[in-house]
C-alpha cells in the first residue's frame, strides 16, 4: 500500500503520461514499480516501509506539537546548505522515534511582494 502520492503538485506523472501517451493503468503500473523498488530500498537498509506511515501521513491531531526551524542560509558557505543544517540537526533526533521533516525556501526572486521578509516573520511569528 502507497500511504501518500503528492499529486496536487507533483507534475512529473502527468508529463509522462503525456509526454509517452500512456494510458491511467500503464501510469498506475509504473507508479507501483516505483513503489515496488523504494520498498527493496528501504529493506536493505532495513527499514520497514509500515512503520513510515506516521511520517508520511499529515497528522490531523490538533493537540499534536510542530516545529518550524528557520535558517538564515546567507550565514552558510556551501550552497548546498541542507546538508550543513542536517548535519547539525540530526544528532538531537531520537533515533527511535519517527518525524517527518519538510524542507523548503522562501524566496521572493522576482522581488514581486514589498517586504516579503518582514511578511514572512509576521506570519511564522502569528503562528
């Protein structure tokens, strides 16, 4: 069982199928492939694929405690700079416990929100 696909954003089957002319049941035969070698992937590293589903899935408890953790990725020299963080964030991480970690960036390149910074403290501040 695949516990989660995210197909509202994730344009890559959609490209596929159109970029190959496949039909729905060759895309869900491929999806399943795929799924097929991440769960090989997973027991030889010997993870069970199950035990995942807490990460995997939003959790819809509303007394359930996030963390958002916020870098200033100017003050880090490499560009890969997710590699820095994890290396300094992972040591406190129970190794028994089961998280689900997102990452991402905020960035108004095009400069097309005035004060995008200042919005984006105000909001992770209101939250």
């Amino acid at each position: 069982m695949i516990f989660t696909i995210n197909t509202a954003t994730n344009v890559m089957f959609p490209v596929i199928k159109s970029a190959f002319e496949l039909s729905d049941e060759e895309v869900y035969k491929m999806i399943n492939n795929e799924h097929s070698i991440l769960l090989d992937k997973l027991k030889m590293k010997d993870i069970n694929y199950t035990k995942l589903k807490r990460a995997l899935i939003p959790n819809q408890d509303k007394d359930y405690k996030e963390v958002c953790l916020v870098f200033d990725t100017t003050q880090i020299q490499d560009g890969f700079y997710e590699n820095e963080v994890f290396d300094k964030l992972f040591p406190f991480i129970d190794k028994k416990s089961t998280y689900s970690i997102l990452i991402g960036d905020y960035i108004d390149i095009l400069r097309e929100v005035e004060d995008s910074q200042e919005i984006l403290f105000q909001s992770l501040a209101e939250t």
